[in-house]
C-alpha cells in the first residue's frame, strides 16, 4: 500500500482484525505546513493565504472526525457516529471536550472562537459570491487608471487572506491540532491503546498562557 494508514486490532498479543484507512488527516496536515512555510515567506501572497486556510481547516476537520470516532470506538458507541458525521466541526469538537482533562477544557475555550473564525473564512471561500463595493467616482480627467487602481484600498475579504490575519488564524489551526492529539493520546491511554499516529508533532509551546503558536517548518 503506496498511500493511507493500516490500522490493526489486537487481542491477547494477536492480530484479530486489520483494517485499510485513507488517512487524509495526515496528507492535509503535509499541504497545511508546506502552505504556512509558503505564507511565512510572501505573507502578502495571495494565494498562500488561501493555501493555509483551505488545507488547514481540512486537516483539522478530518482529524477531528478521526478522533472522534476512536473515542466512539474506544468507548464501544460507535452507533452514535451515524448521528454524529454531519454535524458541524465544532459540535464535534463538543464532544471530544468531555473526554479531555481539566487543562485541555481550558485550552480549548482560549482558541474556540478564533477556530470558528477559521471555519466562517473557509466557508466563505468554498461558497464565494462576488460582489462589488463602490469606493468612488466619478474618476477625475486626466487620471491614469493603472496609476489610480494601485492606490485603492484592498476589499476586506483579501486583507483577511494575507498577513497578520492569516498568521493568527494559521496559528490557531495548529493549536487546535495539537490539542486534538493531546487529547487523543489522554483518552487512548485511559483506554489503554497504543498508536504511532499520534506522536508528539513539532510545535512551538507558549511560555505562559494558553494561546495557540505557530508551527515551525518542520517537514511535512
């Protein structure tokens, strides 16, 4: 198998079950830190602010899904993820909120609403409507166009999608990522599972608060 994750069950120190995965949580999470390494570079690129809202709100929603279905798993309620698949991501990030300890709840109301923040721009992007905003006119005599449309001012939603907005956002994804892992690894440990999925990624910890940090370029 070239691509996607094998997953094993083992019962008394044998492989009773084996199953095949697509693991595209991995593969978004890859495109994510390639798309901020890009950003961090030309942050005033369009298009790399695309890249780390788009493909970082993939990775978060597919790993979202996969950890929530473990805990299911692990819980032995895996008939609640019918009712489960189609809720929003937040609604999921809900339920996993149960199973985290004491720190992860609050870590988790620190970067909530910034992560909505990510999801409302990601939706906006997937379900695009143009539109025109008026900033003037008429256009005076004599005034070359070229020269007069590289003073006008950007529309809001491309200021969102480059710089200081985007690093925060991108930010907050990898926050939620991590917090996705450390929670996954708490409630498999309660459960008494072992992965290799989920060793610890490369992320900058903040010193004192809660905050979510960047990631730095590791490979993807």
């Amino acid at each position: 198998m070239k691509d996607g994750s094998l997953k094993l069950r083992f019962e008394a120190g044998k492989v009773v079950e084996i199953f095949t995965n697509p693991g595209l949580d991995t593969v978004f999470e890859g495109l994510y830190r390639s798309a901020f390494r890009a950003f961090r570079r030309q942050p005033q690129r369009l298009r790399n602010g695309i890249a780390v809202i788009v493909f970082g709100s993939f990775w978060i929603e597919a790993y979202c899904n996969y950890c929530l279905r473990s805990l299911l798993q692990f819980k032995k309620e895996t008939a609640k993820w019918k009712s489960l698949e189609k809720k929003a991501t937040h609604t999921k990030f809900e339920v996993i909120l149960r199973s985290a300890n004491r720190t992860q709840q609050l870590q988790f109301r620190v970067f909530k609403r910034r992560l909505k923040d990510v999801f409302d721009l990601r939706d906006r992007l997937a379900h695009f409507k143009d539109e025109d905003f008026k900033i003037g006119g008429p256009l005076p005599e004599g005034v070359d166009v070229v020269n007069f449309s590289a003073s006008c001012p950007e529309p809001e939603l491309i200021h969102e999608l480059k710089g200081q907005s985007v690093k925060v956002l991108g930010a907050t994804i990898a926050g939620a990522g991590e917090w996705l892992r450390k929670v996954y690894v708490h409630f498999s440990q309660q459960h008494g599972v072992k992965s290799t999925r989920h060793r610890a990624r490369s992320f900058r910890q903040p010193n004192q608060s809660l905050k979510p940090t960047a990631p730095r370029g590791a490979a993807a």
